[in-house]
C-alpha cells in the first residue's frame, strides 16, 4: 500500500501575471542567465483550495484577524487566528496553525506543493510594457482635482494656474514597466495519504484540542492509528463526496484570487501520475539543444518513462505529441480518484 502519489503538470501561460504585489514575481536562472517568473507553491495551493470548495460549493474557514491597540492609539497587526476545525475542507487538507491562545496546535497540510515555474528557462519568457488609465476621451465625464496640501483648489484656481504656467492637466495617468510572462510551466504536487483525512489525536504535538476531538469523535470520526500514532478518520461518506473534487482540483484550477490579473486560460496540457516521483521528471521534461553558440530546449513528453501520462489537445500546440485526446484530463481525473479511494485509512498499519 504505497502511501504517496506524486503529480507533475504542464500548463500554458500567455501574456498574463501571476501576482501583483511589487508587479510579477520573478528569479534570475544562474545557469542560463535569464530571469524568468513564477507563481508561488502558496499561490498555487490557494487556488486549488479555492477550487476545491467552489467544487463541494462550500465556504471556506472563517479566519479572525486580531488587532493591538497600542499606548499611541495605533492599531497594531497581531496573528490571525484559525479555527483549526479539519470539518471545513481546505483547513483538512490546507493545513493550521495557531499560537498565543492556549495551547499551540498546528496541523502540517497533506499536499506539498511546488512553485509554477518554467519547464526550462529557455521556454519562458518576461516582457515589459507601459500601459495608461485614460480617460481623457470624454472630458467632461472626468473632473480633474488639484490639491495645494489639504486645499482643494477650485476650478477658477486650476484656470488661472494653468494658464500662468503654460501647463495641461490630462486626464491620463501612464503606469511604467508593467511585468508580463508567458510560456511553459511545471508544477509539481507530493500528496501523503496517511494524512489525507487522519488527523492526529496525539497531545505533545497537538494537532486538535482535547475539546475538538470529543466534537469530531460525536460527528462519526473514526478512531485510527497510522505510524504517527493515533488519529480519526473522516468517515468514508464524507471522504467519497471530497476524493472527486479534490481530484479536479488538483487538475484544473486557476489563478483567480485578486493577486493575479490579465486573464489567461493557463491551459493544462499534460499529467503525469505516479507513485515514484522520479519518474514524473522524465515524463514531463525538457531538452537543452545545441544551436551554435545559442542554446535552445524543446519540451517532451514522454509516455514511456514509466509514470501514467495524460495529454490535452492543446499540448499539440507547443510539443510534438502522439496520444492527445479530448477526454485526457477526465482520465486523469478518473486515476487520481482510483488512487486515493484505493488507499486503505481506517486500517493503515500492517498487522503482523
């Protein structure tokens, strides 16, 4: 009973960015000396939590976020809080942490999740551009303020301003080096089925407090043990309605949150499944190729390197494939469903 799967994706990016904050994320490939972008693993896990509970259509945990007042009156920013409660689905499998209330539980997330980055640095790309917010087509749609300090001038001031100092005031604000990547991109989950749905009832290191685990033990958990010790068990009802969409999950989310803008489809074109992650690195790769003193890659796929491998129809676009098909990411689906309803959770310790 082989405890974990391993999955390695293949999606397309165009002329998109993957997070706002201080413009697209980027780092610089020492080998090939080329900056390239990348959404992070946290990013990466957030979308699929987000998709995962848009597919159950259930909400998220409720976060409280604390604030200090402080001797100047100010308000100061404290840890947010979680309700550390495995019944909302993305904290089962997104993992908690919670300290300064109590008893410090934390709960480490079943998925380990990779950043999305290039395939090969050679296959992605970043560009730059300078785009504008314009309004100066209808003018009189649009007022223009001009503040001296605290004082709003009026339109009789701005006039006379204008007018002494030769000056326009255009109602078009220009927004510089704006960060844009597009290419091939990877990203590569490990998933422990021993953790999946068993939450640990252990209270050195707790994952739950005492009161929790008498709530969940009252909603039909089920009392295990795994070799990190004892556990509940999300009952099976629960976890065939959670296997499906997680499974979809995984295959088909996006960046939507409001970190990301200039929509792009991020396509997926090819899977790779297994229980060996080294084979997911031969079947999803790149070759570095010679081409006089500049180099290039060429992506591949490779159904023979021994993991299961999944194709989309648009993967023809980009790579030279031979079993693309309409109904790969169903497939892919169907696979990591039969995986983990395989797995065996009430009775994971082999009895001698």
């Amino acid at each position: 009973m082989n405890a974990y799967i391993y999955l390695r994706a293949l999606k397309h990016a165009e002329h998109t960015v993957f997070c706002v904050q201080d413009g697209q994320k980027t780092y610089f490939d020492s080998q090939f000396n080329r900056v390239v972008a990348y959404s992070s693993g946290q990013q990466v896990k957030r979308s699929i939590l987000d998709s995962l509970t848009s597919n159950l259509n259930v909400q998220m945990a409720p976060i409280t976020f604390n604030y200090n007042v402080n001797a100047k009156k100010e308000l100061e920013n404290k840890e947010p809080w979680s309700p550390c409660d495995p019944t909302f689905v993305d904290q089962l499998l997104g993992g908690w942490m919670r300290a300064g209330d109590g008893v410090t539980v934390k709960r480490r997330s079943p998925m380990s999740i990779s950043a999305m980055r290039p395939i090969h640095p050679l296959l992605a790309g970043i560009d730059k551009e300078n785009l504008t917010f314009d309004r100066s087509d209808k003018p009189d749609r649009h007022p223009v303020n001009v503040r001296i300090g605290e004082k709003l001038m009026t339109d009789a001031e701005i006039d006379e301003f204008l007018s002494t100092n030769n000056r326009t005031l255009p109602r078009r604000n220009w927004i510089p080096d704006n960060v844009r990547t597009g290419g091939l991109f990877v990203y590569d989950i490990a998933i422990d089925l021993r953790t999946l749905f068993s939450v640990s009832t252990n209270q050195h290191e707790p994952e739950l407090s005492k009161d929790k685990i008498e709530d969940l033990k009252a909603k039909g958990w089920v009392e295990s043990e795994n070799v990190f010790g004892k556990c509940l068990v999300l009952p099976k009802e629960e976890r065939e309605k959670v296997i499906p969409a997680l499974a979809s999950a995984l295959l088909n989310w996006r960046i939507t949150s409001n970190q990301a803008r200039t929509f792009s489809l991020m396509e997926t074109l090819a899977v790779a499944i297994s229980d060996n992650a080294n084979k997911l690195a031969g079947a999803i790769r790149a070759k570095l190729i010679e081409d006089g003193e500049k180099p290039k890659a060429k992506p591949i796929i490779d159904e023979t390197a021994g993991a299961d491998v999944f194709v989309t129809l648009p993967c023809s676009n980009y790579v030279v494939t031979i079993n693309e098909s309409a109904d790969a990411l169903d497939k892919a689906k169907q696979k990591l469903i039969d995986m983990m309803m395989a797995f065996d959770y009430e009775n994971q310790l082999v009895v001698k």
